[in-house]
C-alpha cells in the first residue's frame, strides 16, 4: 500500500510550488504517524509532525492558520518555508525551523487536511481507528496524567472535523487498527529528498519530545 501510495505521489504534479504535498490526517492515536514515516521514507521526503507547530493543547484552531502561512503560503511563492517550533515544557514558541522547498513534503497530524492546505495537496490520507483503541494508545504511550489532556484535545477534533469534512474530502481511507500500516480502503477522487533538507526537518535532539497528540 505504501508503495502505490508513493508511486501516486510522484506521478501528480506539484500542486503548492515547485512541492508535492502530502496531508496524513485522522483523530488522534490512529496511526497517522507510522504511516506518515512510512511514506516519507519510500518518498525520500521530510515529515512535518504538527505535535512542534501546534500552540499548546488547546492550540488546535489556530494550528490551520500557522501551517498556511508558514509553509503553504511560502511554497505557493516559490519561498522558502518555515515555522516555529512550540516548546511544550516553556508552553511558548521556540526556535525556527526550516522547511525549505523540498520536492516532496509530508505533514502529519491533525488539522493537515484542513481545506486552506489539502486544497494544494496531491494526495490526503485520512487514518482511522476506534476511539477506546486510539485512547489505549495514547495513554500507553503518553502517561496517565495525560488523559484529562486528551479529553479535551479530542474535543477539539470533534470540533475541528465536523467543521472541515476532512474524512469525506480525503483520497484514501487507512485502517490504522493492523498491526502494521493497514490496507487502504475507499479512494474517492483522483488526484526524493536530498540528506541536508531531511537534516533541517530533524527534532532537535536535546529538548524536550511534545506529547504525541496529532499522530
């Protein structure tokens, strides 16, 4: 499924700039990430998680207008993009991180779908998966004094999704419940990196990880 996914990506024309972008969406803990690394790795492409972009945990709603103004907006203009990282221990933006002009940008996390970003997408990908399940995981991995944070973060989902249609907009519908990367299911419409840019995509590896909520 990755590979058909990323042969569909590299047969579109770019649709923001000179990038083809790629939108991994779906509610929190359903797997969105592990697909996103996947299809990064096949594409040779930087995968921008939106846990450093978004402005703390009720941070949702103003997480669309920083990814299109950071990086949609730039790439449409033939600029290069970047944004500031939110540092989720100081709860206040950090340093900038460069996205530059790659041929192909992935964004995984919630909101990456919304319609002033997939509107320049080659291909929205939509991760699903049961809410006790996505909850299991998200505790699991995240700690029990997390949940009241989830509680409200999928709130704010609920919210967000109702008001976007991101599941019915999307290309292709992935079961995130397999054990790996499931199979694509429901297409709906039609629609290689080089090692310096995945460099400035990279974590910085001193700081603190943000609590995993988009993926």
């Amino acid at each position: 499924m990755i590979a058909d996914l990323a042969a569909r990506v590299r047969a579109s024309p770019p649709r923001c700039g000179a990038t083809r972008l790629v939108c991994v969406d779906g509610p929190s803990g359903s797997g969105k990430t592990t697909l996103a690394r996947a299809l990064g790795a096949a594409l040779d492409a930087p995968v921008l998680h939106l846990d450093d972009l978004y402005p703390g945990w009720d941070g949702l709603a103003a997480t669309v207008p920083l990814l299109r103004d950071a990086v949609v907006a730039p790439l449409l203009a033939g600029r290069d993009a970047a944004y500031r990282r939110w540092d989720w221990q100081r709860c206040a933006p950090a340093d900038t991180v460069a996205v530059g002009r790659p041929p192909v940008l992935v964004l995984d996390g919630v909101g990456s779908g919304a319609r002033p970003v997939a509107a320049h997408a080659v291909l929205l990908v939509w991760v699903e998966a049961p809410r006790e399940e996505r909850f299991r995981r998200g505790i699991a991995r995240d700690g029990e004094t997390y949940r009241p944070h989830w509680e409200r973060w999928a709130a704010q989902e609920a919210t967000h999704f109702a008001a976007e249609g991101t599941r019915a907009r999307a290309d292709v519908v992935v079961d995130g419940t397999a054990a790996r990367v499931g199979p694509a299911i429901a297409p709906s419409r039609s629609t290689g990196l080089r090692p310096d840019d995945r460099r400035r995509m990279r974590r910085t590896a001193h700081r603190r990880a943000p609590p995993h909520i988009g993926g």
